[in-house]
C-alpha cells in the first residue's frame, strides 16, 4: 500500500503531496486574482494565521491554500518528502 505524503504548510497544517498542482509566489496580479476567484467560490484555505502570505499553493481540486511559509521553503518540503524513503519492512 502506498503511503500518503504530507507537506507541511506551517501551523500545524498539511496539503497531501500528490494532490498539489504547483506553489506560487503571491505578488503577481495573476496570483491576487486567482485568491479573490477562490474566495468568492468557497474553495480558499487560509492556512496563515493571521500572518503575511508568502505563498500560493493550487490542488488538482481547484482548492488554493495560503501559506505564511516562503515558496522556497515549501519546494524543499516538497523535495524532501518526495527523496524520502518509504518506511517498508524487510
């Protein structure tokens, strides 16, 4: 069975791996946008608490999850959860 990777997107809160389209810098118009369009559909997560967004991530369900933590940060996460080895027994 295969195992589900999580990514951790700051404050205690995960994305699962697999279902992530693509982490996106949010200062570009393209990327204010796209949160106002999920916003006013039901399909933003606000995962910052309160701080400064600093990142954009998109899932294959049209679900756009904001992170207080760098896009740099969460590409290494990703990285590194993807070079992980799988906890298979022997």
């Amino acid at each position: 069975m295969l195992e589900e990777r999580l990514i951790n997107i700051g404050f205690g809160n995960y994305v699962l791996a697999k279902r992530i389209v693509g982490v996106f810098n949010p200062a570009s118009s393209p990327m204010k946008r796209l949160r106002e369009d999920a916003r006013a559909e039901g399909r933003l997560v606000d995962a910052t608490q309160g701080r400064k967004t600093r990142s954009i991530l998109v899932t294959d369900s049209h679900h756009v999850f904001l992170s207080s933590i760098q896009t740099e940060t969460v590409r290494a996460r990703f990285v590194q959860e993807a070079e992980a080895p799988c906890d298979a027994k022997d």
